[in-house]
C-alpha cells in the first residue's frame, strides 16, 4: 500500500472516530440533546428572581433545559400564551385561577417562592391619610392583575370602598403607575420592590403594605396539567432548576442584586441592596405551593367572581414536585 494511500486512510480513521482515538461508548456531556423551553415572566419586580438567576447561574443549563426567557406585558398576556403553548412555565400571580374558574383551563401551580403579597399603596406627597384619597385616582397595571387585587384589600383595609371611592386607572406596568404618580395623573398607585424605593426617594408617601393584609399568592410557578401530564421529567427538571435557584438567592446577596440589576436595569446599589433585604425574608425553602394561600385567593375572587365560591384550592396546585425534592433531601443539602 503506497504512502498516498495510508494517508488517505489515516485522515478517514480520524474523521469517523473523531483525533483519531476509539469511539466513543456513549454520549458525551456536549452531546447530549436539552430540551427546549419558554419561560415567561410578568412583571419586573425582585419576585421575578428565581427564572432570572436560574438562567444566569446555569442551573437551568445543569438540569437538561435550554430555557428562552421572555418578558411578558402582565399575568392575563401570560395565561393567554401558556395556553396557546407559546411559553410552557410562567412567574404569575391569580391570573391562572382567574381563567381557570370561568373557562376551566387547567392550569396549575408547582412551585411558590413566596406567599406574601409583595405590593404597597403609595400616594402622592399631599395626600397623608386615606379620607384625602377619596374621589382619586389610584394607578394598576391591568384589569384582572394581581395589582387590582391588591388595591382591592389595600383599599378596604383603609375602610374606603375600591368600586365606589376611587377610580382604579390601568397604567400597564409597575414603572409606569410610578411615572404616573410624579406627574400627578395618579394620586395612588401599587408599587412593588424596588420601585417602591424610588417612589420613597421621589417624595411618595406610603399609604399600605399589602403584604402585612395575609398571606397570598404571587409569583408562583404555573404550567397546565397537560403539560405535566406529558412531561413530568422536564417539570421535575424546572422544578430542580428553580429550587437551585431560590437556595442560591438566600447565600449570595451580591451576585442576586447584580443580577436583579440586570434584568430591571437598575445601577443604584442601595436600591437594589433594599430590594434585596425586603425580599429575602420572604422566601421559602421549600416552596411548596400550599392550600391555604390558595383558599384566601379563593376568597377575593368570591367577592366578584361567582364561580370562586366553594372551588376546591387543591385543583389548582401539584405540590409532588417540592415534596419529592424535599423527601429526598436535596433541598436541605442546599444549605448545608
């Protein structure tokens, strides 16, 4: 066999079993195929971290799941898309059982990170108690939001009636009904962290932390039982993800506020250091969506939806995802 032809050979060995060596006995770790995801989030605000840091730190990557992470206008855009199979997992607040009560959707909860209504009513710097509030304008972001619930409770708690006494104006984000309230459009509006900050550094007076009416659902996890029903595997692999994720937000304050600097494009360091500390102890390690947060969503919706009355809160939930990783003691090695 002439030198030409033992070349040849050589360069085809070198192609079919990859430098030359033997093949391979399986798949290596850059070999094997992720499965591809959306994961939508709905406002921008600290409770949106877990998708956030789960993808910047890699834990979605280390879990088999190749996540595109979109922004989404507010939590009915959100119901409407996961519905469509345009995303597969949304960070929602009520929307889910909103829909899910009049058109019998199926959606479902699998993880809770926290069980606090994380909004506050803030006001102008004129008006100093609620009675000045009346006959005013307070600032939502959507009809049907988790903002509108919690003007709602915000505003009863107050003893004002929120159909009668004010005028709920929709604004379409959180930023947005702050803009709204330093021009004077608004006279109130519902904020969240950390633009409740700026709200403060702007002269804004707080008027209520909603957080402090009960405990309450916002920012969950949802999917549709569809979608669980035909991939439990890449579920557990989300639910994995986020679990890192929240673990990873309680030990590393730093790197969390960068990266909630990031997505909200926030440079103040002691805004988004704020925004940390008002969020941190709230979460939960295991964040297992529970029966009794859902029941006071439940009762809200009661007072205008008919069909909220008497549903049953475990329709809306599959807590087996959390159980499983806290039975196996992966979330207590967290932090360990």
């Amino acid at each position: 066999m002439n030198a030409r032809l033992l070349a040849l050979l050589s360069v085809l060995a070198f192609v079919i079993t990859g430098c030359g060596g033997p093949a391979p006995a399986g798949p290596t770790a850059t070999q094997i195929t992720r499965t591809k995801i959306v994961v939508g989030y709905t406002s921008l605000s600290s409770t949106q971290l877990p998708a956030w840091v789960a993808k910047e730190k890699g834990y979605f990557d280390q879990n088999g799941l190749d996540v595109e992470l979109i922004s989404i206008a507010n939590g009915q855009v959100g119901t409407a898309a996961i519905l469509a199979g345009q995303v597969q997992f949304l960070q929602i607040a009520i929307e889910p059982i909103q829909v899910d009560l009049t058109g019998n959707a199926d959606l479902v909860y699998i993880v809770a990170p926290q069980t606090v209504l994380t909004f506050k009513i803030f006001t102008i710097p004129t008006i100093t108690d609620a009675k000045q509030l009346k006959g005013g304008r307070v600032g939502i972001t959507a009809v049907g939001s988790v903002t509108l619930t919690a003007a709602k409770m915000g505003l009863r708690s107050l003893g004002l009636d929120p159909d009668k006494d004010v005028q709920l104006v929709v604004l379409n984000s959180i930023p947005n009904v702050l803009a709204g309230l330093k021009t004077g459009a608004v006279q109130g509006g519902v904020l969240s962290s950390p633009t409740t900050i700026q709200a403060r550094e702007a002269g804004m007076r707080e008027l209520v932390d909603v957080s402090k009416l009960g405990k309450f659902l916002t920012a969950w996890q949802a999917t549709t039982r569809k979608y669980v029903d035909a991939n439990p595997d890449v579920v557990r692999r989300y639910t994995k993800s986020v679990i890192q994720a929240l673990a990873f937000e309680i030990r590393e304050p730093a790197e969390t506020q960068r990266i909630l600097g990031q997505y909200l494009k926030l440079t103040d360091q002691a805004q988004l250091k704020e925004g940390y500390d008002e969020l941190v102890p709230i979460l939960r390690r295991v964040p297992t969506p529970d029966l009794e947060t859902v029941k006071n969503v439940l009762d809200e919706l009661a007072l205008t939806v008919p069909e909220a009355k008497g549903a049953d809160p475990a329709r809306f939930i599959d807590d087996r995802w959390v159980k499983e990783f806290e039975a196996n003691g992966f979330i207590a090695g967290l932090y360990k």
